[in-house]
C-alpha cells in the first residue's frame, strides 16, 4: 500500500505543489517571525551587555511612576549629587561617578530639521571621559556651558562635524551648542544600537535633561581588586536604602534586553495573527486539493479496495499524501522563512539607525513551529477527503463512476451553527461583555465567522454563480463557463471562500479605519473651534512639542483670542495609570474644546485642584470635593481636589483629568504637544499665520497649520496603518490565487475526456480558453463579492459597538470595494492563463480515449 501510495504521489507531482505553496507562504510567515525575533532578541542582549560591560555595579533612585516598554517612557528619578560621595565611601568601592543620562536630547541637524529617530531614544548626557567602550575620534571633552560632544551616528545623520553651532532641544527650548567632538564605540562603531547621543558638561546636562542642578540619576561605581559585584551590590544597597535601586552590570544588562524583547513579543504575535490568516486561506485550498484528487482517484480507490484495502489503509494512503507534502512544504518554508526573517532584520536595523545585528541563527522555536504548522495544517485539510475516500464501495470498480452530488443539508445546519457561535463570540467582544479576554473572543467571533460563512456558501454558491455568469450567457464558452463554474457548488465555495477571507479582512479593516478617520475629522471640525494648530507628526517614541512662550507671545498679535497649548502624560491616580493632562488656558476647555460642565466650574483650575471626566469620576467614585493623590513622572506624589467635572466627549477621551498648568514640568515631556489658536470675528488667517511661524522658528519639530489640515495630518496616520495591513494582506489573496489556479488545473485534468469530446464537435482552442477563463472570473468575483458583504458586515459590526467613543459614521468605502471586484476579474483572468493553455492543447483523440 504504501509503494502504491508513493507510485501515485509522483504521478501527480504538479497538482500537489500547487497545494504545497499555500503551506510554503503560511510556514515562511511563521518561522520568519520567529527568526527576526530571535536575531533581534540575541542582538540586544549582546548590545547591553558590551554596554554595560564595564559597569560593575550601577546606582539609581526608585522611579516616581513605573512604566513599561508598552507604556511608555521610563523617567528615572535624580537624587542629590552627594549620593556618590556616600556610595564612594562603601567598603568596597574603587570608584563611583556620578552620571546623568536621560531621553530626550533632540539635535536640530545642518538642514534646519530635527534629526529624527524611529525607534532608538536620543540621549542626552554629562561627558564623564574616555574608556575601553567609548572613544573620542576627533576634538576634545566640552568644558564650557555651550559645548557639547555628539556620537558619529548622530554627526552623520545631522550633517554636522567639529565646530558646527547646533541647537539642541532638551527638556528647556532650544538652546544653541558649538560641537567641539565626535565620539564613537570600540570595534570602530558610530553608535550602539543605533542611539544618538548627545553630551554636555556636567552642570549643564543636570539642568537641560534633569530640570535642577547638583543631580544625578545614576551612579557607576567600580569594584576594589578582590570584591565580587554581587558582594558591592549588598554592600552598596545597604549603605542607601529601600529608596534606591542597586544592581550589578549584569542584572542591567538582562533587565534593559528583557524590557525591548516585550516589545518585540508583542511584533511577533502580529506577525504571527498575519500568518494564520494565510494559514486560514491555505486550509481551504489543500482541502480543496485533496477533495478533487479523491474524487478523481474515484475508480482508482475503488479498485484498491476490490482487490483487498481496507478502509483504514485508504484512509492512511490519503493521509500519507498530505504528511509527504506537509514535510516537503515546512522544509521550504522553514528557508524561504529564513530569508523573510534575515530581510526584515536588516530592514529594521536600517530603519532604526544602523543597528549591528548578530549572526543569524535558526531557533528551535522556528522549527517546531515550522514543521507543526505545516504538518497540522496540511494533515487537518486532508482529513475529510480522506474519510470521503474511505467510504468508496467496493462495486464502484465496476462502473464509470461519476462523483455525484450530495444534499447540501447537513453543511448548511453546520454552517448555521457555526456562523451563530460567531456572532455570539463578536457580540460578546465588541459589547464589551468578554471580561478580560475580549481581544480573544473578538479574534474568536471573527475565526467562526469566516468558517460559518464558508460552510454555508456552497448553498448560494449555484445561484450567485449563475447569475455573474449570465453576464457571459450570449457567448458559447462564456455559457459553458458559467455552467462549469456552478457544476460543483462545494469546489467553487471551497475556491471562493478562500479568496473571500483576504478581501473580507481588508474590507473589513477599511470600513472601521475610514469610518474612524470620518467621525474623528467629523468631530475634530465641529468641537474644535480654533482656526490654527501647532502640532508635528510623531516619528519616535516622544511626540514633537514646542516652546510654551510661543503661546504667551501669541496671544500679543492682533486677533488672536485664545491661545492654548495642550499638555499630556501617563500618572499613577490612587494606585491606577490614568492618562491626564493640562492646558495653558483652562476658559479653552469650553471656548476651543467645547467642554461642557457636568458638575462644579470647568473655567478655573488653581493649585491643588483638578477637573475629572463624568465617566472616570463614575468609575472611581468621585464628585466636586473629592480628594485624591497624584504621582506624576517627576517630583513627589500630590493630593488633588475635583472642583469640576465635564461631561465626556469622544474628541477628548485620552484625557481622563485635567490638572493645574505648573505641574506639566513634572510630566515626562514638560511641554505642550498641541497648541490651538482662536481668532477674533472677522480675524483673516492669512494674517496671523505667517506671525506664528515666525515664533515657531525654535520649534522646528512643530509647525502651524490651519485646522483642515490639521484634521487632515492626524488623519493621515490611519492611512498609513491601512496601507501596512494591506500589504500583509495581500499574502492571504496570493494564497487564494493559487487556489484559484489549482481548482482550475485540477479540474481540468477532470475533464479530460470531456474537453476532448468538445473539441472534437467543433470547439476552437480560443473558446476553449475562453471558457476556463470565464470559470476563472465567476470564481473569483464571487469570492471578491462574498470577501466584501462579509467584510463591511463586520466592519460595520465594530463600528456600531465602537459608537460610544465617538466612531459614530459609517463609512462604506464604496469605490474600493468596487475596486476589489474589479481586481478579482483581473485576478481570475490572470489565474485562468495556465489551465486555459493546458486544456487548448489538449490532445484531441488522447482525450476521447481518456479513462
């Protein structure tokens, strides 16, 4: 059995390779994922380590308010300069230096702009000297207030060398430096990790990057000849307290890898929901695939069975078609993952700044998953036509037998059910009714979903088929095509619905980001009322901010009513994270945010007090004369009364609490992210513009713009989210093109003998290509057709459930949806090429005489 097996296997090479694709794409996915992780992973840890490598133990204050890497910036929390006095007088100890190093040192490079960072924090920093890590390549240590030293990565990018005046914007405006060296890392590296780093003297980096002088926020200190890190470590600890953290250059090196490689879990799983979308689609093509193979092998597994086999040996010959190709496609998809992985590695160490990536490596975690995915996948997909074939008679053998069709009864009441189950699971999800686990059932609801829908479209498949082939009914191939294509409901729902899981997906993720994008620009128009806003398009971790005295030298031009600058940050409220905020001018919360009063005075804000939403004071049960305590990112923990609170309103939801102006030099970026401008009746824009440039000529991370373009711009960055889902996408449609492909190819070695039979009455080669072409296209503008109802129903879904916070438009992007089934005709004429060649040179009288 097993040598038949093998025999047919090899007779049928190109029909399985098809199938085998599909497994290759999705396993490539997966492996690659796990490889980027893994290189970017193990690149990190030998960074911190060789950063830390001369570190033997390191000093630093408890931070006021612990962030993760998803949450946010960490700010560490200086402690008086005397600190390294007391750590160097511990038994122990050769040496400790006091350092300040914080994110945040934006250089203003050669071109007038802001040099940029996607990913790597900016540095800045006091120059402690020279080591074995880091080296001066040109110039001197800085030794006035206005001297700086740069690494050479970030000389390079900003276009600067020795001598160049630059400004440079820290936690203060801009101010300006003269550049008297360039440093770089041993191994002749410009940076680590692709950091820019910017040092000042002492004195000036404790003010500009900590906010008062005689600080520190780190302590390096060196072991005397004999003493264990670990032994420093306790010693150190000991001498300072519970209100510092002690830890050897090892424990910091772990810690700083572990904090990135959340991050990067959180990317791969991405990357990992992407590959089991192609997964998904592949599924349906290789139990396709298997289907018409049995179904062609009818007589062939009949006769097998006549002569002896038994139903589990039909079964286990099946199934061993799907292993082999399983094994074959996980091997390939376990290299072309390989390569995926390494190119995406390079990318983002490109992207990044020049990251020094590590040698790649397979991980084990790439293999298993590799060889698990494509071994489930394909061995699951098998399974049902395998069983099919199991249950061929015996006394098949004897006739001419024909794969006749079953009552679609039971796959609807299947289809039924499951498509119930997942809309339970979405109204679950999207009610909110999921307790933690609402991502899950969501994710759940949308897998049921497509599955439900997939089961039930063999029902409508006939009609819907036949009425898109009507288009083609005054052409004889066109009418042939269209009778073709609704033949077999199964097969073509199993082809369609594979392409219908890709554009459902799309559709689906149009529909809510452009119905987002419509009811935030909606309602950005109608509650903000302010004619200019300064704002910039974050690039990095920090958003672009600005100089809060534009805002006091605005309010002197003539015309100008408000101006208000928009200040934000994470805070520790009680013992929750709470996002809060502070404005410059608290009457702007009801003239440019159309904030109103729920209960208490919204117009006024003094020390001490604080304005909460209508929704949080609910959910901690607060009212005016409330009291509660604050921890901002910097200085000591405040107990605030509610004196007001406003009444929720989607355009300012991130905003949970609004506190006094002179705490925001507390916050992580003490300065306004956002500043609204508000003109007097009749005031001309054009007029008072151009006067606020001029005052943004510091800020240049800034710039001012009317509010349509403002609106615009933030908008634009839910363009560029669609853009990249639609580019993973497209890996599920290529998958379901090929499904298209091999349906067709299948399917005409089927129909040998009849195609034989249609040339000999007289069809030409043209008609013949014709007709597999018009298959092709009713296949997948049903599937496109299916992709798209499904999708907007869901988008749609999510839309309503998403109502209360402020996605109140439903926005149908009816020109793309158009497009995506014009597509699908391309797509089906392009996937039509192959098999239509293949059946015009069919061989007329080897057909005739095909068994």
């Amino acid at each position: 059995m097993f040598r038949a097996t093998l025999k047919s296997l090899l007779a049928r090479k190109v029909r399985l390779v098809l199938s085998g694709l599909a497994v290759v794409l999705g396993v490539m996915f997966v492996s690659g994922a796990f490889v980027l992780t893994d290189t970017l992973g193990r690149t990190f840890d030998q960074l911190f380590a060789e950063a830390y490598e001369e570190v033997d133990v390191s000093v630093s204050a408890k931070p006021k308010l612990a962030v993760n890497e998803m949450e946010g910036e960490q700010v560490q929390a200086p402690f008086p300069a005397d600190t390294v006095e007391t750590v160097r007088a511990v038994p122990g100890v050769a040496d400790a230096t006091g350092v300040v190093v914080s994110d945040g040192a934006r250089m203003i490079g050669g071109d007038g702009k802001v040099v940029a960072s996607f990913g790597p924090p900016q540095l800045g920093g006091n120059w402690v000297g020279e080591s074995d890590l880091v080296q001066l390549r040109e110039g001197r240590e800085p030794r006035a207030d206005d001297e700086i030293v740069i690494n050479k990565s970030l000389a390079n990018a900003g276009k600067v060398a020795v001598g160049d005046r630059v400004g440079v914007l820290t936690l203060s405006p801009r101010q300006d430096f003269t550049i008297v060296g360039i440093f770089g890392y041993s191994g002749d590296r410009d940076s680590l990790g692709g950091v820019n780093e910017v040092m000042f003297t002492t004195p000036t980096a404790q003010r500009l990057m900590l906010g008062e002088p005689d600080v520190f926020n780190n302590i390096t200190v060196t072991a005397s000849s004999g003493v264990s890190d670990d032994a420093l470590r306790d010693s150190v600890a000991a001498a300072l307290g519970d209100d510092y953290v002690v830890k050897t250059g090892e424990q910091l090196s772990a810690d700083a890898a572990a904090g990135l490689k959340e991050g990067l879990t959180f990317f791969n799983r991405i990357l990992l929901g992407f590959a089991a979308v192609a997964l998904l689609v592949g599924t349906f093509l290789i139990l396709n695939t298997f289907s018409i193979i049995v179904a062609q092998r009818t007589r062939e597994l009949a006769l097998l069975r006549a002569v002896g086999a038994s139903g589990k040996q039909i079964i286990g010959s099946v199934v061993l078609e799907a292993i082999a190709v399983g094994l074959i496609a996980s091997v390939l998809g376990l290299a072309a993952g390989f390569g995926v992985g390494a190119l995406l590695a390079y990318v983002f160490s490109s992207i990044s700044g020049g990251l020094e990536l590590t040698g790649l490596s397979m991980p084990a975690s790439a293999v298993i998953g590799a060889f698990s995915v494509g071994l489930v996948i394909t061995v699951l997909a098998a399974l049902l036509p395998a069983l099919r074939a199991a249950r061929i008679p015996p006394i098949a053998a004897m006739q001419d037998v024909a794969t006749p069709d079953r009552p679609l009864t039971k796959i609807t009441v299947a289809g039924a059910l499951v498509t119930a189950i997942g809309a339970v699971l979405l109204f679950l999800g999207l009610g909110g009714h999921a307790g933690g686990n609402t991502l899950a059932t969501i994710l759940g609801g949308v897998l049921f979903t497509f599955i439900g829908v997939a089961l039930l479209t063999p029902l409508i498949s006939k009609p819907v088929v036949s009425a898109l082939g009507s288009v083609f009914a005054g052409w004889v191939p066109g009418k042939l095509g269209r009778l073709n294509s609704g033949r077999n409901p199964r097969r073509t729902a199993i082809t369609a619905a594979a392409l219908m899981v890709g554009i459902a997906l799309v559709t689906g993720i149009t529909v809510i980001l452009d119905s987002a994008k419509s009811s935030i620009s909606g309602l950005a128009r109608d509650s903000i009322k302010a004619e200019l806003v300064i704002a910039g398009v974050q690039s990095g971790p920090r958003p672009p901010t600005f100089d809060p005295a534009v805002l006091e030298e605005a309010k002197t031009i003539p015309g100008v009513r408000v101006a208000d600058g928009l200040y934000g940050d994470l805070a520790l409220v009680g013992d929750e994270r709470t996002f809060v905020g502070a404005v410059t001018e608290p009457a702007a919360l009801r003239q440019v945010y159309s904030l109103t009063a729920a209960a208490g005075d919204i117009d006024r804000i003094d020390a001490g007090q604080m304005l909460v939403s209508e929704e949080t004071a609910k959910a901690r049960n607060l009212s005016v004369g409330s009291t509660t305590t604050v921890q901002l990112a910097r200085g000591e923990p405040a107990t605030y009364t509610v004196t007001g609170i406003f009444e929720d309103t989607p355009l300012f939801t991130g905003v949970q609490m609004v506190l006094p102006t002179e705490v925001a030099r507390n916050f992580t970026v003490p300065q306004p992210s956002q500043g609204f401008i508000q003109l007097e009746p009749g005031t001309s824009v054009a007029d008072v513009q151009p006067r606020i440039e001029t005052l943004l000529a510091d800020s240049p991370e800034v710039s001012v713009v009317d509010l349509n373009a403002f609106v615009e711009q933030q908008a634009g960055q839910l363009d560029t989210l669609l853009t990249m889902i639609q580019i993973l996408l497209a890996l599920a449609i290529v998958i379901a093109v090929l499904g298209i492909i091999n349906t067709l190819a299948l399917s005409v070695l089927e129909r040998t003998r009849e195609l034989g039979l249609l040339r000999a009455i007289g069809l030409r080669r043209s008609q013949t290509m014709g007709m597999i072409t018009v298959e092709a296209v009713v296949i997948s503008v049903f599937g496109a057709l299916l992709g798209v109802v499904v999708g907007a129903g869901l988008g749609a879904a999510v839309v309503e459930a998403l109502r209360s916070e402020g996605i109140n438009k439903l926005v149908l992007p009816w020109g793309q949806m158009g497009l995506f089934l014009g597509l699908a005709a391309i797509i089906g004429v392009i996937a039509a090429v192959l098999p239509a060649i293949r059946a015009a040179r069919i061989n007329v009288l080897g057909a005739i005489a095909h068994d």
